[in-house]
C-alpha cells in the first residue's frame, strides 16, 4: 500500500478532486498552496533537481513570510518592509520593484515577533485575468498603523487599486494581517489576527473587497460586546474557497474562558458564504479550555472531495468533519488526540485520502478514512518544519534551520536534504512554478529545476 501511494502521488491526486481545479502544472502558482482549496500539489512535476541551484535571488529589502508565487515567466515575492517584487524565473534578477508604503516600525507596536518593521506579511493572490497581484500593506501613515489591500500591475508594478481595509472602530495597531490572500468570483479575501502576544484590543475578522475596489466587507469573531480576539491567522495560509464560493476558516482562542458565557465563535471551524453570512460552524466541546490555554485552531480546513474536512490546531488534536452538516460544538465525526509533540500550524497538502499537515515538529501524514469515518497517523517526520507541499511524488517542507526537506510520501523518510541558508521565517512553505521549486530564506529566494 505504501509502495503504491509513492509512485502514484500526482495520478492520485488529479483523479480524486472533483471539487475544483485541485493541482497545479508546473506554470502559474498564483495563491497560497497553489489553488482555491489550498491542496499543495504540483501535479505536472515529474522531477526536482537540488544537486546545485538554478539562482538564489539578491538580498531583498525585507524578511519574506509569505510564499513565493508565479505567473508566466516571473516569481513574485512581498517583503516585511512593504516591497513587491517580480523576480526573472530565468536567472533570479528583480525585474520590477514596488515599494508600496512605508512599514510599521515594530517598536511602534506593543507587542509581536516580526522585527524590524511590519509590512507586508501574507501571502499575495494574482489574477491572471486581470495580470492583477494583490497584496495587503500594513503602513505607518502620521505615525500610526494602517491596512489597505494594494493592487499591482502583474507584469509593470504599477498601482491600481488602494483599499484601506481596516474595520471600523478597530485598533490597526492591535491587528496582523497574517493570513494569505485568496479570490472568491472577484473579490480579494483574507482574515485578521492579533499581533504575537494578542496585546491590546482586537477581534478577529474576514474581509471581503471587490477586485476593482469598494468598501470592505467583514464578518467578525467575538462579536459581542465585552469580548475580544478569536483571530483569523492559520499559520498563514489564505481562507480556502471551495467550488461554491463559500469561505472556510478556523479561528484562534478568544476572550471566553467559561462556556456558560455563551459561546463566541471562536477555536472554531468557520464556512461562511461569499457575501460572509455564517452557514454553519464545528467546536470542540474543549473550546472554552483551549480559550483559556492559548490553543488555536491554526490550520487551513483540509476539504476533501467526498464533503470530509480535516482540521488541527494547537491542541495537537485533529478532527474529521462532515462539510455537509459541521454539527456545531463536538459535532466532529471522530477526532485522533495527539497526533505530533509541538503546534500544528498553516496550510497542509492532501493526496487522495491522505494529508500532509504542518506540525512544527514534522510533517504528519494523516490517512482518512470514510465507511466507517477514520483516521489514523501512517508517519510522523522527525525534521522539524514548515507546511509542506507535493511535487515530483515527495513530500517537500522547509526547516526552521533553513533546510529544504524532501520526504517520502509513504514513510516520512529524508529522500534529499539541501541548505537554504541560515535562517527561515516562520511557517515558510515552497511553491513550484515556470520549471522550478521555489523557496525562501529569511530575505532571499532560492530556484530548484523542477520539470
């Protein structure tokens, strides 16, 4: 059974995701994960040469968090310090730059991890249609914070779109705009959270703006007067949008620590329609517990083409959801208690009935199972790293020591190791994209041959 779920990874996987276009060619790489459902896998790759690079990018002028993307022949990455790039997917070298503000100054802020400045932080979408890429900005205007979606000319960098997105009467300054950004029929999603530490006050949201501009539109956690938090972040993944339009989310701890307060949306699994009116939602019945240790649900909702989803988080614990009918608080299918020893954190990649998830300590593989509903850990890797991806049939995830990893993806084993550099940013994860595996240092980006 191994043998064969390693030699027909791609097949697999294509034949198995009716739900939306679910793989990638090795051409465009757009969004986060590659695709509206966030599945990870780069289908047309046969191979991956790491034996030497194809380039490493110069020094940028930032930390990168986000994934890199590709549209055509050039690689597109945004920088901590609010700089868009458009890198020569032939030789590294930045075909155009844009500096689109200046960034928060991190002593500006009262709290958090990202040093010096915060600026861009999530993931970018592009829309090929529109040879758009959009981005959200967090600025210093007259010395204080502000958010507003950008949109760049894909193939000049020219603006045309300036947004500010910050919900009313919200604190910027207490507001990370974490998430990756997605499409929903022609608008720009994406979530906010707290900055590390959840200082000040902040509820967290999803935001929802037209392509070609308009006012925001929100849905928002912890609504209710006197509460707080419950933020939208998920390790940096982007919201996934499934074939309907709808919007799938998980949401962090919030302020409610007793359940007898009522419940508030948080530690959840959240699918909202596209005009952002809640449909149904998924708790465990620990919600209240995990409020109160810090537990967030801080993975991408993992659908999968039978209607399962598979969702984890800090708890260590993963549940598997009926999509049709969430069921509310503890209305799981079944669950599987500690599935790893750290966080379970961003985007997974998902191959037939099998899910790659992003445990701090190493990448789970998680078999699920449907008659009767399942799920049982089939490895668990021992290098410590980031959300993997699929592509040339291994498992591909980068290390917090600035290792790229390729694992087998029936064991877990290291098939190929290579040094990025020194030192990664939190929860970094490669793309594949114009013949290359593409991935990040701390403020560089490095091209592997991929084809």
């Amino acid at each position: 059974m191994a043998t064969v779920l390693a030699a027909t990874v791609a097949g697999q996987f294509l034949r198995s995701s009716p739900r939306a276009s679910a793989a990638t060619s090795q051409g465009d790489w757009t969004v986060y994960h590659a695709n509206a459902l966030g599945t990870g896998v780069a289908a047309g790759v046969r191979a991956v040469t790491t034996t030497r690079r194809a380039w490493t990018s110069p020094i940028l002028d930032g930390s990168l968090y986000g994934e890199p993307l590709v549209v055509g022949v050039d690689v597109y990455v945004a920088s901590a310090n609010d700089t868009v790039y458009a890198l020569s997917s032939t030789n590294g070298r930045v075909v155009w730059s844009r500096h689109v503000a200046r960034a928060v100054p991190a002593t500006a802020l009262a709290c958090g991890n990202i040093t010096p400045s915060v600026g861009v932080i999530g993931t970018p979408v592009i829309d090929p249609a529109r040879h758009e890429l959009f981005v959200v900005a967090d600025e210093f205007v007259a010395g204080r914070a502000q958010h507003h979606l950008i949109g760049l000319n894909a193939d000049t960098g020219s603006p045309e779109l300036n947004v500010r997105v910050d919900p009313p009467g919200a604190d910027p300054a207490a507001l990370l705009q974490r998430t990756g950004l997605n499409l929903d029929r022609g608008r720009v999603v994406f979530g906010f959270g707290g900055n590390y530490g959840d200082c000040g006050s902040y509820r967290g949201r999803v935001v929802s703006v037209a392509e070609g501009g308009g006012r925001p539109s929100f849905f928002t956690v912890d609504a209710t007067a006197g509460e707080s938090q419950g933020a939208i972040w998920m390790g940096g993944a982007a919201p996934v949008v499934d074939h309907a339009g709808n919007i799938w989310v998980s949401v962090g701890n919030g302020s409610i620590s007793d359940a007898s307060q009522g419940f508030d949306h948080s530690d959840s699994l959240l699918e909202l329609s596209a005009s952002l009116h809640l449909k149904q939602f998924f708790a465990p019945t620990s919600w209240a517990q995990n409020n109160a240790s810090d537990l967030d649900m801080s993975t991408a909702p993992v659908l999968l083409s039978d209607g399962q989803v598979v969702l984890s988080g800090k708890t260590r614990a993963a549940y598997l959801l009926n999509g049709a009918h969430l069921g509310g608080i503890g209305g799981e299918q079944t669950s599987l208690a500690n599935i790893c020893s750290d966080d379970v954190d961003g985007g997974s990649a998902v191959v037939g009935r099998v899910v790659f998830l992003p445990c701090l300590a190493g990448t789970v593989a998680l078999r699920v199972g449907s008659s009767p509903a399942s799920l049982s850990v089939r490895w668990s890797a021992s290098t410590a790293s980031g959300p993997p991806i699929v592509a040339a049939r291994l498992v591909w995830t980068i290390g917090s020591s600035g290792v790229l990893y390729a694992l087998d993806p029936a064991t877990g084993a290291v098939r190929r190791q290579v040094m990025l550099g020194s030192q990664v940013n939190h929860f970094a994860t490669p793309s594949v994209g114009a013949g290359l595996l593409l991935a990040t240092t701390t403020n560089r980006v490095v091209a592997f041959a991929a084809g």
